[in-house]
C-alpha cells in the first residue's frame, strides 16, 4: 500500500518567493496534519484537517503560511513570500479515526531551504 | 496544556548495550502514549504504543510501560544494534477534543556504534 506521499521531496527558493508544498495522505484516513521539524524548536504541528475541514490552524506561524484541503486525497501548504526562518522540513501525516491511540502516518517530508 | 519532556540527547551506545530513554509528561485526563522513531532522511514512523494505565507497548525488541503514578513512559531495549542509530519521539494524544492531536517531545538522537 502506498503511505502518505509528500512533493517535492527537496525545495530551495528565493527569499519573497511563493512556495507550495504537497501532500497525498493514506487512502481512506480522515485526518491530515502539517508539521515542521527545525533543530532549535523540534516538531510542531502547524494545521489539521478533519474531513477536509481545517479543524485547528493555531500553530500557523503568521498570515504567510496557508494550507488547502480541497479534496480527500490532496492538500497544499503554502508559504507567500518565503523568508530564510522557513527553512525546514515539513511534514505532513494523516490518520483514520476509531479508537483512541490513533497512529500517525507520516510521509517522508519536504526539506524546504530559503536563500 | 499537554506537554511532553524527555532526556536530552545525544546518546552513544556500543553494540549489545542497554538502552534506557526516559519520557515524562504532563497531560489531563488518560492520554495515550506513542514513541516513535526517525530514520536519518525519513519521515517518523510509530514504533510503539499504549493506550491505558499499566499497558506495555513493544516492537522490534523495544518495550515502554504506561505507568501512570509517576507519569511516564520510558523506552527500554536490552540489546542494542547500529541499525537503531536514528532520532526516538516520545509523544502522546490527550483525552477528549485533543484526541488526534499529537504531542513530541523535543527528540533524542541515538547512536550505536559497532
């Protein structure tokens, strides 16, 4: 079975540049979540989706980042304009809900360098 | 709110050796516990998890116990190899309307050395 399929798997941009960021999540899950993983603040959630509704968005640092759920089998994050501090590994991972411990299932992320 | 806290990295093992990680948290309620690992260029992968007081999550010869008097979930291996050379996550889901949100603890890198 294919896992959650994350695109492009490397990005580097120019500072102000409009950056997307891709996600197929797991056929059939119900949930979607953005994280960013930087060495000086570890993983954090940014957004999470229910049923391609965005449920929580709190951890979206500013009004630059965006994120789209359009369909069950797609979603986007957008960062306009990029600025050098977005450097990071952005992952997404999805999950289908039922009983509690719901597991995650990541997909290998994105490694975004802003120059 | 919800918080995780485990020891501090980086931790260097020879081949064989015993491997502790500790993991401690704070949390409302009976959250579920995870640790997960990351490969270097990977995304995190589950490795194990508890769902309830007393409960003990094992894999690939990893084991942690959901002890809920003292908060924690500590990662245990008796034997070490260098394939489990990787960043371990300790996290966990809270009870209630946080239920899918996941919760890291900052990571601990691991190396096993040959």
């Amino acid at each position: 079975d294919a896992g959650v399929i994350q695109s492009p798997r490397h990005e580097v941009t120019e500072m102000g540049q409009e950056v997307t960021l891709r996600c197929k999540p797991i056929s059939g899950h119900d949930y979607l979540f953005w994280y960013r993983q930087t060495m000086m603040r570890g993983l954090e959630l940014l957004i999470y989706f229910n049923n391609n509704v965005p449920i929580d968005d709190s951890g979206m640092p500013e009004d630059r980042f965006s994120a789209k759920m359009p369909n069950a089998s797609f979603s986007t994050l957008k960062i306009q304009p990029s600025e050098p501090r977005d450097s990071a590994v952005y992952f997404c991972a999805s999950s289908l809900a039922g009983a509690k411990g719901n597991e995650q299932f990541f997909g290998p992320g994105t490694r975004l360098t802003v120059l | 709110g919800d918080s995780v806290t485990q020891m501090e990295g980086p931790v260097t093992l020879s081949e064989e050796a015993f491997l502790t990680i500790n993991c401690t948290y704070t949390a409302t309620g009976y959250p579920s516990l995870f640790w997960y690992v990351q490969y270097p260029g990977e995304g995190l992968q589950l490795l194990l998890k508890a769902t309830k007081a007393d409960d003990k999550g094992s894999n690939k010869g990893f084991e942690a116990t959901y002890r809920k008097e003292t908060t924690s979930f500590h990662l245990e291996k008796g034997s070490v190899q260098v394939s489990d050379s990787a960043v371990y996550f300790c996290a966990l889901t809270g009870s209630g309307g946080s239920n899918y949100k996941l919760t890291f603890g900052k990571g601990t890198l691991l190396t096993v050395n040959p």
